[in-house]
C-alpha cells in the first residue's frame, strides 16, 4: 500500500457514507468517494479502511476477512485512480468459514468496476 493512507476518523467514515458512492456484492459493500483535499495537499494519496462486524464470526475470522480485503486492495492498488476514499464493509450474513480468498477478490473487483474506479488505461 504504497500511496495508501488508513481511515480512522469516524467523521471521515460518515463523510464517505454520506456524500460518496457504493455497490453491493454478494459477500461486500464497496464505499467509495473523492478526497477532500486539494492536489497539492494529498491529491495522489488513496483512503482506504476496512469494517467487519461481530456477526461475521470470532477474532481469527475477522481477522481473516481484513486481510482478505487488504490483500485484494494491495493488488489492485495500482490499477485504481488515485485521490479516493475507499471503504470495504462486509456484509452481516458474510461468514468466514464458508468464504475464501478467491470469493471476496472477485467480489470486490467487481464492485470497483462498477463504481468506475479503475484507471481509463486498464
């Protein structure tokens, strides 16, 4: 996560869930909006967080399911256009025993697509 900054204000949480964009996949939610800050603040930089609930199974499972989604972003990082925030939540009937790798990764791409988050060139 090379251009990458984390999301740990709840305000920014609210800003995202407010004025951006999402789209429902199977297992997540991709939330997704520009970032309020000028190009020559941190126009390049992307916002990226993750969220998972208590219902989606223990620690260790949570766990899983973050890493799932950061490695999925940390692929893809370079496809995406920079200056946005992104948000993955996964979906309360999500549950990480019955889901794999390859599952979330085709689901979250598939959100990005459709939110028109990937560069022209790709």
């Amino acid at each position: 996560m090379k251009n990458t900054l984390r999301i740990k204000k709840d305000k920014v949480f609210k800003y995202i869930f407010k004025k951006g964009d999402f789209y429902k996949g199977d297992y997540v939610i991709v939330h997704s909006c520009k970032t309020k800050f000028s190009e020559e603040d941190k126009g390049g930089v992307n916002f990226f967080a993750v969220c998972v609930s208590k219902k989606n199974g223990n620690s260790v499972i949570r766990n899983r399911l973050k890493r799932y989604a950061r490695a999925v972003y940390t692929q893809e990082e370079e496809k995406l256009k920079s200056g946005h925030n992104y948000v993955v939540m996964y979906k309360k009937d999500t549950i990480g025993k019955e889901v794999n790798f390859n599952l979330i990764k085709e689901d979250i791409i598939k959100c990005l697509k459709e939110l028109d988050l990937y560069e022209e060139n790709n």
